[in-house]
C-alpha cells in the first residue's frame, strides 16, 4: 500500500515533463545505515519493477547525493557501445563497485539525485533519484524546482517507509519479495 502510494505520487510528480519509457523516479528512505527504495514510476512498466530494495548508503550517486549538500547530476557514457567505459565511469563517478556496476539492469546515461529534507525534522530522509537511458534529458535547474515545490510531502513520505525497516533488516527483500 505505501509502496503504491510513493508510486502514484512520483508519477503525479513528473506527469508534466515528458516522462518516456526511457526515464524513471526513485525515492529512497534512508534507514540504518542503508537505502531502502520507497517508492518508483516509469511509464514502462518493466523498469517500476525493483530487483534490490535494500542499497548500501555510500554506493551510486544515491549515497553521492545524501552525503553532498547539492543535487548530485552527471552524465555516463553509453553502455552499448562499450560497456567497459561505462563501468569504470560508473566506479569513478558514483564509487560503484565493478560488480554492481555490471549488472545494473536500467544503465542510465543521465542521473539526477538530491537528498530530501524534512522540514518537520530538520534532518535528511532520504534520496529522489531520476534517471534516463538518454545523455540529455534533464534539466538540473528545473528538478530543483520541481522537487523544492514536493519535497515536504516526499520527506513525509519516506519516513513512514522507514516504518517497514523492520522487514528489511539482513535481507535484501520486504516481505519475502526481493
């Protein structure tokens, strides 16, 4: 249910921008030490599908935005002309390992991710992360905007995702879905 409810936010979120099968929005609680995925929208329905909840807080530009007081953007390099490029960029850029780098399953070319504070807390909750298999999609100013205007309801969100923690705890997975 609350998974379903992030979800339907982020997708009323980016309703305006143009949204294709190619880009996607992640929002991520920050929960003892790890990154738990809150809440995703693509209008491709394969790419809403998670295969990890669970991320290390100091891996990919989710741990590069949490632990930067700025919106942490770039670009990679395109994967299907050489992959190996792709993953020492993704190593140097996001300190991914060569591993997890590999087996990324959407390899983004264009990532953008900031770190949501709430305002009721005055402390940081969690990341939104938005990502395209295109090198030029997103505007970092305009996400700025975006997201400023929606982030004390994503922030309220991601604290009662952090309620599930419980589930995740030395598992990869809630609930027995991975």
């Amino acid at each position: 249910m609350l998974w379903d409810n992030t979800s339907q936010y982020l997708r009323r979120c980016v309703r305006n921008m143009n949204f294709t099968a190619q880009e996607r929005i992640s929002v991520y609680a920050h929960v003892d030490g790890w990154f738990i995925l809150a809440g995703r929208f693509s209008p491709d329905p394969q790419r809403n599908d998670p295969r990890r909840r669970k991320f290390p807080f100091n891996e990919g530009c989710i741990g590069k935005a949490w632990n930067s007081p700025e919106a942490c953007h770039g670009t990679l390099p395109n994967p299907d002309k050489n992959l190996s490029h792709y993953v020492k960029m993704s190593q140097r850029r996001f300190d991914l390992p060569e591993s997890v780098a590999r087996d990324i399953r959407m390899k983004s070319r264009q990532y953008y991710a900031r770190a949501l504070q709430s305002d009721k807390t005055g402390t940081r909750v969690g990341v939104i992360v938005l990502e395209s298999l295109s090198n030029s999609c997103f505007n970092s100013q305009e996400l700025n905007t975006l997201i400023s205007g929606k982030e004390e309801h994503l922030a309220s969100l991601v604290m009662s995702s952090a309620g599930v923690s419980i589930f995740l705890r030395g598992s990869n997975s809630i609930g027995g879905i991975t």
